[in-house]
C-alpha cells in the first residue's frame, strides 16, 4: 500500500511542496512538507521517513548538506533530488552520496509518480525482474565487457561510457552487470547502480527488439501525451518498463527528448515521431510488426 511509506517534501518553494502533495496524496502516499533542510533535520530527528525529496539550493542548510546528515542519521532513507540547472559538481556529489533519482523543475503529474513509483521499490527492496534466459551471459559478451572495462580502468570519467559500451553489448545492465563494471573500475557496486537509476538513458530491464519511449515532458504532457501513452499500453497490452510477451516491443517513459517543439513525442528505436496522437499509434505500430 502507498499509504504505508512516509515521504518528506523539502523546498523552500510552496510551490514545490504544495504540488508534490496534491500528486502524491492522490495516489494515497502519506505526505509532509517542509521549506527548510534545517526543518527537514528536526522533522527526521523526531520520527522516520521512508523517503525524502529535497531540493539542491536552499538557503541556511543546502541540499548536499541534507542527504550527507540523512546518509549517517537515516541510511536507510531513501534520496529524490528535486532540481533545475545543476552544476555537473553538484550533480556528480548527489551521486557520490547515493541520491536514487531526481525530479526536474518543472515537472509533469506523470514524471513525478513515476520517480516516486522507483524510489518505492528502491525503498521496499524489490530488484528487477530478470529474464532467467539472460543470467547466464555468454562467454563472449563477458569477454567484450571485460575488454571495455580494461580499455577505460583508471581514466578519470570512465563510468558512462563503460556503461553505455556495456549496455550496448549486454542489451541493459542487470545487477551482475553493473557489479562487474564495479570490480574493474574500482568502484563500488552502489556507486555504479546510482549512475545508473539516475540516468534515463540506461535500463535495467531487457528490451523488446523495439524500445518505444514516450516523453512525459512539459510541453508534451500539456498536449495530452497521456493518451499516446494509454493507446499504446491497450495495443500492447503491457505497462510501462515491460516488455510483449514476444518481446517484440518494450515501453518506456522518459522525463524529456529533447523535441518539445514536435510535441507530444514518442521514439521508437532511433524514429522520432511528434505530433502525436492516439489515432496515429496502430499505423506506427504496424510499421515494426
């Protein structure tokens, strides 16, 4: 039950606050808010939340400042950023500190359940679903990972593209995976799986030979891209991050593409294809039967 998890809301915007719970209370989550990390402390010093989504710049007590005290008073409180424009420092210190994803400002209703629906079950425990034909991988793909990982160890950056080149060859990054990487680039196995839950671009599920992706931007969700979304769901007959039971097709949702004039927007593999609208969806589908 959502209403079993305690969420904190921490922004110094009422805004802010006032819009995740609307969204969130909706969906029977259990919401408070707070405009100040200082708050915030005190709030978490008297009773435990479950979740916590904080901003980055606020006055007095910033973000960064915020997670480090939840990492060593509440580690098993589970980290959403809420931001604009972050710095790449900022960014690359929220991961460092194991934030499991972020929510952009401004966000959709759709992109904010959505983050919350993966911070849950970072929250619960759960682990993706694996395919069991894909477990054991296949002596040659680990020899080519192995190859790129030797490639990049010890160059300074080397994490994104071992994990694009990886994902590349494996088809998505399940936890062997990433524990791997880990290994050869000295990492550890959460610093690389924060990485990897904060980017949209990687996965960690199997694909279909088809990745349909859906923007939920915005300027998309405004024009109605819900009911792109839907259409596709009831022609599939999957939800979003599963895949058709010929795994022919695979549905993702994503916070932005990049396309915001073409909008509402939907790719399928490397095809973009704006304007949508429900109508349009059976036609394009048939193009990839």
């Amino acid at each position: 039950m959502a209403d079993d998890l305690k969420i904190l809301v921490v922004d110094d915007e009422p805004i802010i606050i006032r819009s995740c719970e609307t969204v969130l209370k909706s969906e029977g989550y259990n919401v408070e808010g707070t405009l100040s990390a200082k708050d915030a402390i005190l709030k978490m010093e008297q009773r435990p939340y479950d979740l916590v989504f904080t901003d980055l710049k606020m006055p007095e007590v910033d973000g960064i400042t915020l997670i480090r005290w939840i990492k060593q008073k509440r580690p098993d409180t589970g980290i959403v950023i809420i931001t604009g424009y972050p710095s790449q420092d900022t960014i690359k210190d929220a991961l460092e500190l194991g934030i499991i994803d972020y929510v952009p400002k401004p966000f959709t209703p759709s992109v904010l359940l959505d983050v919350t629906q993966r911070a849950v079950t970072w929250v619960k425990g759960k682990t993706p679903v694996v395919h069991k034909e894909k477990e054991e991988l296949p002596p040659a793909m680990i020899q080519e990972m192995d190859r790129v990982i030797n490639q990049y160890k010890n160059k300074p950056g080397s994490s994104i593209p071992v994990l694009q080149r990886c994902q590349e060859i494996v088809g998505y990054l399940p936890p062997e995976v990433q524990k791997r990487i880990a290994k050869g680039l000295n990492m550890t196995p959460a610093e690389i799986h924060s990485i990897v839950s904060f980017y949209s671009y990687f996965t960690m599920k199997p694909r279909g030979d088809h990745n349909i992706r859906i923007c939920l931007g915005t300027a998309c969700y405004v024009k109605r891209v819900e009911e792109v979304l839907n259409k596709i769901k009831e022609g599939l007959k999957i939800d979003v991050g599963e895949v058709t039971e010929d795994k022919k097709f695979s549905l993702e949702t994503v916070r932005c593409l990049g396309a915001c004039g073409l909008a509402p927007v939907m790719v399928i593999d490397e095809e973009t294809y704006g304007a949508m609208n429900p109508k349009k969806v059976p036609e394009i589908l048939k193009e990839y039967a």
